[in-house]
C-alpha cells in the first residue's frame, strides 16, 4: 500500500497511461510520490486532460510539478506503417514534445525533465555495439528518433534533464513479451527470420529504477538503456524454457514476416547491439542483465 508523502516530489507522466506509465506510477507512488499522468482520455482520480495535437490541456496541477516525464506517442508495433501510421508515430512525438516546451514556463517548480526515446536510432550493422556519440541511422525509426530528440532539446534549454532511448522493454503485463509468449504458449512458437539477429532489451524495473536515479542524480545527457542485448533465437529458447513450452517449429522466414508485418518486420529482424556502458560509468547498476534473471522474475521457475 503505497502513501503519498508532503515532502516528497510531484511526478507528472506525459504518455502515463501506457505500459511503461502504469509500471512507473507504482515505482514512484511506493516511494512516496505523488504522481499525475497526462492523456487523452482521462478517466481515474490522477488522470489529467490534454490533447497536444490540438494545444489543449487541464493546466490546474502545473505549477505543482517537479518532475516531468515524457513518454507520450502512438504504438509503434501496433499496427502496419502506412504512409498515414508514419506520420501518426512521428507527430504524435514531435508535437507533444514541443507542446510540453511550449508550457513549460507554467511549471514553475519544475526540476527535472525525462524523455523517452528509442535506441532503434543506429544503423543496424552486425557486430558493432553503438554507443551514444554513433550517428543517427537513415531508417525511418532513426528519424523519428531524432526529430523527437530535437524536441526533446527544446525543454532541456528550459530545465535540466536526459534523454533516455529505450530499448525493447520486458513486462509480464504486456508489451513485446506477450506478443513473444502467444505461440509459444499454444506450442507454435519459433524463432524468426536467422534467429542470430540481436536486439537489446531491458527489465521494466530497471527502467523504472533508471528513471528515478537519473533524477536523484540529475544526469544530463543522452543515455541507451538496455540491461543485455540477446539474439532473437536465445530469447526465443529461454522463454519456452522458463514457460516449461516445447520449441520445435523451424524459425519463420524473414520473408514471411516481412509479408506478414510490412515495413515494420524491422522491430524483430534488425541486428542491432547497443552499450549500456555510459549509464553503468554514471553509476547505474542494473539489476537485470540476463534473460534467466529477468525471465525468473515472471516466472519463478523454468
Ligand atoms: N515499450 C517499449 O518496449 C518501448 C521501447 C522503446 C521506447 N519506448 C517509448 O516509450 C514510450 C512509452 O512506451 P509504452 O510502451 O508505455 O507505450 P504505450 O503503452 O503505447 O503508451 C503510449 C502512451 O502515449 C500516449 N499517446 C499515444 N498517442 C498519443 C498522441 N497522439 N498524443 C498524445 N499522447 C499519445 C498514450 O496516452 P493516451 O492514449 O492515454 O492519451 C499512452 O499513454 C513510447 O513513446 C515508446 O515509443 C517504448
């Protein structure tokens, strides 16, 4: 049972209804926080009106704020890149962000600003481990990364802060895992496309834990947060393990899912390992830097 305390710091979670949202509500809300979210549709005690595409917003708690964390955009896996979803993915980023730089003069206790973003802004090459100082990528998710960045720039000329770029986050209430857990469960699940390719990933509690120390810390900067990176093969096999699943369909062919999914196959079939070492030298100690550990959290036993 979580208490919010006087003395402790006013979050306000832009995007908050979401999967990472719920999870860092209680994160924040254990400790003592009083945390507010920013959607659309509001409908509980703590829910806060806006609609960025169109500069609306409940402005009565702004000048309670301590904490801003932007987290706000349209799914990115949900549904198939059509020219019409790009644009979605991409401006319902950009124009939050730049929504929030517009009111930030409002939040006049403001501290500390978080915003989220993906590290699926390299250039996928095999074998190389990029680091923050790489350049952004040529794809499509490069770009909205670095147009949702320079937004995020915009508030940090306002307010100290860091840029985080997500990596695919694990949950056991929802998100990547669940979509990796449906076949497995009714016994069809399989690797895809090689299997060797690698994509990092982090627990959701790191995430969380991350969060609250880059505030406690006040970092500054840009930071990929990933506990590990896997191949699709391993996460694949450990995950039928831990949920006691036979694995024996031979992997799904690249160009099945591409079919299958359109353009963004990529989020499953792209090769790409990041580093994790600037936040570890900032002092971060993850928690979760193997997929047993991480699984074993979900599951309790293989
Ligand atoms: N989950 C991951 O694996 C992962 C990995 C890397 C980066 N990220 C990034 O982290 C952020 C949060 O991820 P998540 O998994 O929690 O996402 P999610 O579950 O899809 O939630 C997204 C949130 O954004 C809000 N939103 C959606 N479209 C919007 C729009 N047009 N205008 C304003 N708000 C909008 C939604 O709020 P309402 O509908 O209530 O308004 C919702 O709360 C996302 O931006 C995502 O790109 C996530």
């Amino acid at each position: 049972m979580s208490t919010v305390r006087d003395d402790m710091p006013t979050v306000l979670i832009a995007g908050g209804s979401g999967l990472i949202g719920g999870h860092l509500t209680r994160h924040f809300k254990d400790r003592g926080y009083r945390v507010y979210k920013l959607t659309r549709s509001p409908k509980k005690h703590g829910q806060i009106y806006w609609n960025p595409a169109q500069g609306k917003i409940n402005t009565s708690k702004l000048a309670k704020v301590d904490i801003l964390i932007n987290l706000a955009g349209e799914n990115i896996g949900s549904k198939r890149w059509t020219t019409e979803r790009k644009a979605q993915i991409l401006s319902s980023r950009v124009q939050s962000t730049e929504f929030l730089a517009s009111i930030i003069p409002q939040m006049t206790r403001l501290k500390y600003y978080i915003g989220a973003s993906g590290v699926n802004c390299y250039d996928a090459i095999p074998d190389e481990v990029f680091s923050e100082d790489a350049p952004y990528g040529h794809d499509f998710l490069a770009q909205v990364v670095q147009d949702w960045e320079s937004a995020h720039q915009q508030v940090l000329k306002q307010v100290q802060g860091a840029i985080l770029r997500i990596s695919m986050v694990l949950s056991r209430h929802g998100g990547s895992l669940q979509l990796m857990k449906q076949p497995i469960y009714w016994g069809v699940g399989a690797a895809v496309g090689p299997g060797t390719q690698s994509s990092p990933w982090v627990h959701i509690d790191d995430l969380c834990r991350l969060m609250l120390f880059a505030y406690d810390q006040r970092l500054k900067g840009t930071y990929n947060v990933l506990g590990a990176n896997s191949t699709n093969k391993e996460m694949t096999q450990r995950l039928a393990k831990w949920m006691k699943r036979p694995l024996f369909m031979p992997n799904i062919p690249a160009f099945f899912l591409r079919f299958l999914l359109g353009e963004r196959a990529v989020l499953v079939l792209s090769d790409l390992k990041a580093s994790n070492q600037k936040i570890i030298d900032a002092g971060f100690t993850f928690k979760y830097s193997s997929l047993d550990s991480t699984f074993k959290s979900f599951f309790k036993k293989p």
